[in-house]
C-alpha cells in the first residue's frame, strides 16, 4: 500500500459548497485491474485549503487516470470547478498531469503502531502554521522524529501518524481506534512530539506552543482540519464531523 496526498484551494465563501460536494458524491468504482486499487480515500478541509488523502495498491498514475474517467468523479470535478482558485480539466490528459504535479503533497514520513495494519481507524489531520517561506525547513525536523506510535503499545489507540508537506503547508495525519478526544491526552504526552514541537517552533506563528502539555492540547483543537469524507473500499462512507 502507498499513501499520497494532493491539495488545492477554493475560493473564500465557497467552503459549504465544497464540503457538500465532496462529503456526498457516489462512489466510483475503486477496482482498476487486478494488481490496482483504490483502497481508501479521506478529504480534509481548512479554510480555503482542501487536502485529500489516497491509499492505493499499484501505480497512482494508473489509479488517476482510471478515477478521472469514472462519470461520478467527472460530476465531481463539474460541480467544484466553479470554486476553484485554479480551475482544471481532468478530462484533458496534459491537465490532469499538470494539476497532480502541482497539487501532489510530498510524504515527509509515515509511520504506524504494532498490529495497526489489522485495524482500521478514524482519521484526523492537523496543520501546522508555519511561517512563510519556512516550510523545507520541517522536512528534516519531521524526518528526525517526533511520530509516535512508533514504539506504542499495541494497545494503544494510536494507530500511525503521516506528515504531508506542500511549500509551507505542513499536515499531520493521526488515524485512531476511537475517537481524537479519546486519545488527546496520549498524543499531549508523547514524548516524540514535545521533542519535535520543541524543534520546530522556531518555524511556526508566534502563538503556537508544541513545547508543553497545555500547548499541545490547544494545538489539536485549534488546528485541527475538518473531515469532510472518508471511503474505505468495501464499507460505507464516514460522513463530516
């Protein structure tokens, strides 16, 4: 299995409508070929910023090209197109290659809990308000650590944890087996993350704290992205929370 992310903005105003579109649509077929699936697909929205996440088996080309040609995405992309900062036309194959090129989020690291690949959770995501211009300097500091549950218990609610990066846009996602209040106090006391918060403050808006408890509580709740969709092959759609 590989994980990507793309991102795109919308246009102020638009974030109802966008969350609409893209929270009901009907399901595209997600098997492409034997060996090529889409195995689950989560999308995020900020303010202006939507973030999708892909889970696939096999090539992603492959996966793209074979979504962008399913008329439920196709309607899709009719209805979003007008709130689009940059609008696009999948059916147009130098486009398409365009926008996944310019849209893709690079995968700073991702890393799951023992026994997690047996358990499907929940998912969050985060941004981190990072400075502009600053964004290539958390690839290292991310990179180093600061990604629990790498050494969790196989208990643990905390199931794995991917930072995405696109120029200064920072996203962290959690997937737990419950819900994010559940395991906030387990994800404010890991020590990976304090180690990493302290390390990557310098590169955030002054009045983030990831140095301490208190912050990093604040920090889950202030920055968290909302969930608009998540569609794991073979089950029924999470609706927006």
């Amino acid at each position: 299995m590989d994980r990507y992310a793309i991102t795109f903005a919308i246009r102020p105003g638009s974030e109802a409508a966008v969350a609409a579109v893209l929270g009901d649509y009907a399901r595209p077929p997600t098997e492409v070929d034997a060996d090529t699936r889409l195995l689950r697909t989560t999308v995020f929205l900020r303010g202006t910023t939507v973030v999708r996440v892909v889970d696939v088996e096999g090539f992603i080309g492959t996966v793209m090209a074979h979504l962008a040609r399913q008329p439920e995405v196709q309607e899709v992309e009719r209805l979003l197109n007008p709130h689009l900062v940059e609008p696009r036309d999948l059916d147009d194959a130098d486009a398409a290659r365009a926008f996944f090129a310019r849209s893709m989020m690079k995968v700073l690291t991702q890393r799951s809990a023992p026994g997690a690949a047996s358990r499907v959770g929940s998912r969050h995501a985060l941004v981190y308000p990072v400075l502009p211009g600053r964004g290539p300097e958390v690839d290292a500091i991310v990179q180093a650590g600061g990604d629990p549950p790498a050494a969790a218990r196989a208990a643990s609610p905390l199931l794995g944890t991917t930072v995405f990066r696109k120029d200064d846009l920072v996203v962290r996602m959690f997937e737990i087996d419950g819900s994010l209040e559940g395991a906030s106090d387990q994800l404010t006391r890991a020590t990976p993350l304090l180690q990493a918060g302290r390390a990557l403050q310098h590169l955030l808006v002054g009045t983030t704290d990831l140095t301490t408890e208190a912050g990093l509580r604040a920090f889950l709740v202030e920055q968290s992205m909302t969930v608009v969709t998540d569609r794991v092959a073979g089950r029924p759609a999470e609706a927006a929370r």
